[in-house]
C-alpha cells in the first residue's frame, strides 16, 4: 500500500470512539514482573483520557484488583508507577488522587503516549508545534556550523528514505530520524535527548501532516531543502528553511481545525 492509498484509507475510517468508563469486570489475569506494566498503562490511560479527572480519588487497591483480577502487590507496584510520573500523590486514609494537569510529568514516554490516545490529542501536536518553533530553527543552525561528515549523512539518509518512502509507516519512521539526526549533529547534550522522549508525539504529529497534506512532493522539498542548507553549512539558510517548514505544517493543522 503506498503512501497516498493509505492517506485515503485512513480519511474513510471511523473517528477513535471516547474513552469508556471504567469496566465492571476485569482485564485477563497477567503475570510475570510486567503485570504492573501492563496495569499502570490501563489506569495511566483512563486518567489522561479523563475517567478520572484531576482531584479524583481513585478506586482503593482491592477494587483494582477484583477489576484487573490481580493481586494488591501488583497494583500497589502500578500506583508506584504513576506517581513517578506526576499523574497521583497518594496519602494515607485517602488513598490516591489525580494530580493537576500542569504537574504532570509531560515529557515522560507513557505519558505522551497516552495523551495522543485520548481526546486531548490535538492539544498535544499544537505543544509540540510551538517546542519544534522554540527549538528546531537555532537546531539546525547549529548543526550547519558544526556537523561532521558522518552526522551530514545520516541527516541525508534520512532525508532520502523519506523521498522514497512507499508507507505513511516507512515516511514518518524517515521523517523522525531526519529530525532526530539534527537535534544529534548539534552535540548539545539537552537537545539530542529531546526528540527520543517526545517521539511517539512527533509519530502522531507527523503520521497526521502526512495524511493531510495534498501536495507530498512539495513536503519533501522542504526537508530537501533543510538538508540543502545543513550539508553546505549555511546556517542563516537552514534556520529559514526550517521556518519554512513549520509555516506549512501550521497551514495544514489550522486547514484541519487541529490548531484551535
């Protein structure tokens, strides 16, 4: 299936349905050291999806497990989980609440995740839009300066692969390690970690750009021209490319009402 047939499967398919409460009966009985795992990642997704809003007191360990037909050691473990997270503060004789929103630890992997699973997903490719405006223009003006021979390919690798990319799979996997390669010639030792920890938002983000936008040729001619500017060092050149690259990408969010 190339790129465009499966854009067009994917605008004749439903839209995601809305969280469900939580269940009355519970998830198979897991087992092994990752049944907290998998129980963390079922509540981690109910309270971002906004079963349990913040300044919700959740269901005590014995209703978690009859619900997840576990053990209370496995939930407790879970709980663990979430507040390493931000999303819980748990208090004795209370038992535990939902922490508000702004305390969340949003760069976490799972948490990123699971916005982009819930309602609140266009909220988060608007956050990523403004830290990519913050960020990924002073990033490739440095990677002009400084980028060695073997960071130049494998920023134009990438770059390639996404020109030839058969799949909206194969594009986007591209088009992250094209951005990622940036962040990675820059040798900042804050920058080059960022694009790994928001990396399934920019997943959604990009899988949506591509679906959406009408002219790919004309998408590729932006990043060919990032690359352009980057492998002859012209600094002020790559960093209006990448603006370049972002004033399209805002087009098509705010063409498909995901910039309100």
């Amino acid at each position: 299936m190339t790129v465009r047939q499966e854009k067009d499967t994917a605008g004749r398919q439903a839209a995601p349905a809305k969280s469900a409460s939580a269940p009355k009966i519970g998830l198979p009985r897991q087992a092994g050291s990752f049944a907290h795992f998998s129980v963390a990642q079922e509540i981690g997704r109910r309270i971002v999806g906004g079963d349990y809003p913040p300044g919700s007191i959740l269901p005590n360990e014995a209703e978690w497990s009859e619900m997840f037909g576990t053990s209370r050691s496995v939930v407790r473990e879970a709980i663990k989980m979430l507040m390493s997270k931000n999303l819980l503060v748990s208090r004795t004789k209370i038992g535990s609440r939902v922490e508000p929103r702004e305390n969340w630890n949003h760069l976490d992997r799972d948490v990123l995740a699971w916005v982009a699973q819930s309602p609140r997903r266009n909220a988060l490719m608007r956050s990523v839009q403004q830290l990519r405006h913050i960020i990924e223009p002073e990033a490739a003006a440095l990677a002009a300066q400084i980028r060695s021979a073997d960071e130049m390919e494998q920023i134009s690798s990438a770059c390639h692969d996404m020109g030839v990319a058969k799949t909206l799979s194969q594009r986007t996997h591209a088009d992250r390690r094209f951005h990622q390669a940036i962040l990675n010639a820059t040798r900042n030792e804050l920058l080059m970690p960022l694009g790994a920890m928001i990396d399934s938002s920019l997943d959604y983000l990009f899988t949506f750009v591509t679906r959406e936008v009408n002219d790919l040729r004309y998408a590729q001619d932006l990043h060919d021209a990032i690359e352009r500017a980057i492998r002859v060092q012209r600094p002020e050149a790559a960093r209006k490319a990448v603006k370049a690259l972002l004033r399209n990408t805002d087009h098509i969010l705010k063409t498909k009402g995901a910039a309100e």
